[in-house]
C-alpha cells in the first residue's frame, strides 16, 4: 500500500529539521509515544536506529527505526519495522517563502494473514493516521502545541 501526505508548516526549512530531529520533541507531536531509545551512535546519520514503544489503544507496539537516507535539510527516509509491518517513509522538506513544504511518501509492506487484511480493508486509517502526525508536528512547531496535554 502507498500514498503521500503533504502539509505547509509556517517556520522556516532550518527550523523544521530542528525541531523534528530532536527526540526530546517526539512526545510533543508523536501520539502515543511511550519511550525512545537510541540503538546506535549515530543519530540522525545514514544506518542509524531508534527504538520507539507507542501505546495504540490497549495495545504497546514497539518498532525499530532505521535512516536509509539523510540529505538534511532536503530529504530523510527511514523505514520503520513491528511485527507483521514494514512502513518505508520518504519524507522531503522543501523550502517556500520562509515555510517548510513538507511531502512524505509512505509504503506499507505486510507480512501475516492479519496485517495484510487490515491494509487491505482499512487502507484509509494508515493514510488518516500519517496526517494527523503532520498535522501534530505542524500545531507543536508553529504553536508550541503538545500531544500531551490533549
């Protein structure tokens, strides 16, 4: 399964790449996110690896994410791995007037009975769910806005 979202953020490129790669900013914009660990020495570098625990509902969800790709303030792709799902995020920040455009192409790879019926049936909750990330990040980077205290 794939798609892109796409959302202006009104603060300049070099700010957006700021406030994004820092971790200590991923409770204030990533729904959930319960903890963070790095798994290399290399954050935000090409091969590095980031474990993140979410709470979806009653469930936890850990994933492992991985930088494929690092072109900053241009480009980052990662993909991100959980049991029975790999999401391939190419996500591309483009500079407008003083705003950050931001493009992220998102792929779903399944694996499982049950993993690839939900993509197949629910295609539309993956997509609803990636916007609201960006439109997170959108209300904490312009407004200071947190998840937390939603």
């Amino acid at each position: 399964m794939k798609y892109t979202t796409e959302i202006v953020v009104d603060i300049p490129r070099d700010e957006f790449v700021k406030k994004m790669g820092n971790t200590e900013n991923f409770k204030h914009w990533q729904r959930g996110l319960i903890s963070y660990e790095m798994l290399s020495k290399n954050p935000g570098k090409e091969g590095a690896q980031l474990k993140l625990v979410y709470k979806m509902g009653n469930r936890e969800i850990t994933m492992v994410e991985t930088i494929f790709k690092s072109n900053l303030p241009h480009e980052m792709h990662s993909s991100y791995d959980t049991k029975g799902v790999q999401n391939i995020q190419k996500n591309f920040f483009k500079d407008e007037d003083g705003k950050t455009r931001w493009v992220s192409e998102s792929e779903f790879q399944f694996s499982g009975l049950g993993m690839k019926l939900m993509g197949f049936l629910m295609p539309g909750a993956f997509k609803k769910q990636s916007l609201k990330y960006m439109e997170d990040f959108k209300a904490f980077a312009e407004d200071g806005i947190s998840v937390t205290n939603s």
